[in-house]
C-alpha cells in the first residue's frame, strides 16, 4: 500500500521528516510518497490521501483531524534576542528589523483588544518558514515563527524567544476526503 501525503515544505522539513524514520519502522508495509504543497491548491486532495497543512478552513466533503494548535512566538538570533527580550511589542517593532513570514502575520501579533495597533513595516516577506527562519538566525531581523516547528533552532540555540509574549496561533491539520476516510 502506498499513502500519498501532501505537506507544506515547513511541515516537512521541520516535523515529518524527524518522525518518518519511526513510522517506517511501525508500518514497514506503508510506501509514502511525499510531495510538496506550496500553496493550497483545490485539487490537492485529489492527487493525495492526507494533506498536512497550517489553518485548515472547513470545506464540505474533507475531514479535517486537528494535530496540534500552534503558538506564535517571535524569535531572533540570540544576541538581538536578549536585546529585544525587554522590550514591549510595541518598541520591539520599531526598534528592530522585521522578518514577515506569511502564515504569521505581526499585523495580527500586534494588535490588542482594544484595537491599538503599532506600525511596522517589514524588511524582509517570505513565504518560506525556513528561510525566515534562517534569516532570523543569522542576525537579519526577528521573525514570527510556529513555536514547535521553531524548536529544533532553538535547541540548538541558534534563535532565542526575542519576546515573551506568546499568542495563540491557528491549528496544524490532517485533511482527507471524506471518500478516503475508509481507506486511511
């Protein structure tokens, strides 16, 4: 049996391809066949059986299995981490470069309940996780990132939380057709 799964490049180089090893090893009867999903295209789940992705909107005729809810933090080389650390998001975002990743808006980071928003303006919009990531850790700007898919940089201290603030973010998805939910 072959599952054909389709998963945002983030998805795959941050947390599926660490665990693919252990899967095979439970299912070594299971073929996987990985293709990426840059954006979400409607034919995605035609042409795979699970599709992983970030903030999945409910559609008629797709199951959608939450995986984990994701928190946003904002991260930044060490050195401009324990620099920003103090600040209130406000100074943070005047005071230093920004990294704008799609999925991780600061326009919405920023914004307070009773609609106060600051200005930012960032230096650097991608739609990679990684390479914001990357830029983050090399001293370019601090970024909004996943918490969990970020873990792996921040153990291996080449990011540190530039913040402590901690939004709630949206939820990592396992989507399928609801035509496939006998066969996954």
């Amino acid at each position: 049996t072959t599952l054909r799964l389709a998963v945002s490049p983030d998805i795959s180089r941050l947390w599926l391809g660490e665990r693919l090893p252990r899967f095979h090893a439970n299912y070594p009867r299971i073929d996987l066949s990985v293709t990426l999903l840059y954006d979400f295209e409607d034919d995605a789940l035609e042409r795979a059986d699970v599709v992983l992705r970030y903030a999945a909107e409910p559609v008629d005729g797709v199951l959608a299995m939450p995986l984990w809810r994701e928190s946003v933090v904002a991260v930044a080389a060490p050195e401009m981490a324990l620099e920003a650390e103090e600040s209130d998001r406000y100074s943070l975002v005047q005071r230093f470069p920004l990294i704008q990743i799609q999925q991780f808006s600061w326009a919405a980071w920023l914004k307070e309940p009773n609609g106060r928003q600051a200005v930012q303006h960032a230096m650097l919009i991608t739609p990679d996780l990684v390479f914001g990531l990357e830029m983050a850790a090399s001293g370019m700007g601090i970024a909004l990132a996943p918490r969990r898919l970020a873990r792996r940089y921040l153990l291996q201290k080449r990011l540190s939380l530039a913040s402590r603030l901690e939004e709630p973010g949206s939820y990592y998805h396992a989507l399928t057709l609801e035509s496939n939910a006998s066969r996954v």
